[in-house]
C-alpha cells in the first residue's frame, strides 16, 4: 500500500470516528500546541496515524476549505515526519504550518 494510500484511509476514518460527547466531557482537556515532534514519533500504529489525520484536518479547518488533495497530503506527511525526525523538540503544530 503506498503513502497515498493510507493518506486517504487516514483522513476517511477521521471523517468516520464517532466521539460521543460524554467522552469527550471525560477526558482532559490539553493544548495541542504543546504536542512535540518528539511525542508524535514515539507514538505508535494507529495513535500516531490518528495525531496525523487529526493534524491535516486542524489544517483544512484554518485553511477554511473542504476540498482534500491526497498527493499534497500524503507528501506533506513525508515531510512533517522528515522534519520531526531531523528536530524531535519543534511543535508539532508549528511544522504542519511550514509545510502546508
């Protein structure tokens, strides 16, 4: 399966999760800015798919569109990872800014 492949299966199930709002009333409240690269790259499989899709959807949100472009997506992931690698302390947030 490539890249933009699983891009696509990404941002589908982040469109087909269902969070009642009891859980999220349970849960505690955090800032997502404060997520490093360093917290993404130690997460794994579908903790760390779910960071990303939730970071693309943070991203069409502020770019206020509704239209998903899987090659552009799938090579900003490349990129978000590449950059996480080479600085594990950057905001997560603040390298997804640089890469849209």
């Amino acid at each position: 399966m490539n890249k933009r492949t699983i891009s696509v299966m990404m941002l589908f199930t982040l469109f087909g999760f269902g969070v009642s709002t009891t859980q999220v009333r349970a849960e505690k409240m955090f800032d997502i800015t404060t997520i490093t690269c360093k917290d993404l790259l130690l997460m794994e499989g579908d903790q760390r798919d779910s960071t990303l899709v939730f970071f693309h959807g943070v991203m069409l949100g502020k770019s206020n569109t509704t239209m998903l472009n899987s090659e552009k997506i799938a090579n900003q992931t490349d990129k978000v990872l590449e950059m996480c690698i080479a600085k594990p302390t950057s905001k997560l947030m603040s390298v997804f800014e640089k890469t849209r």
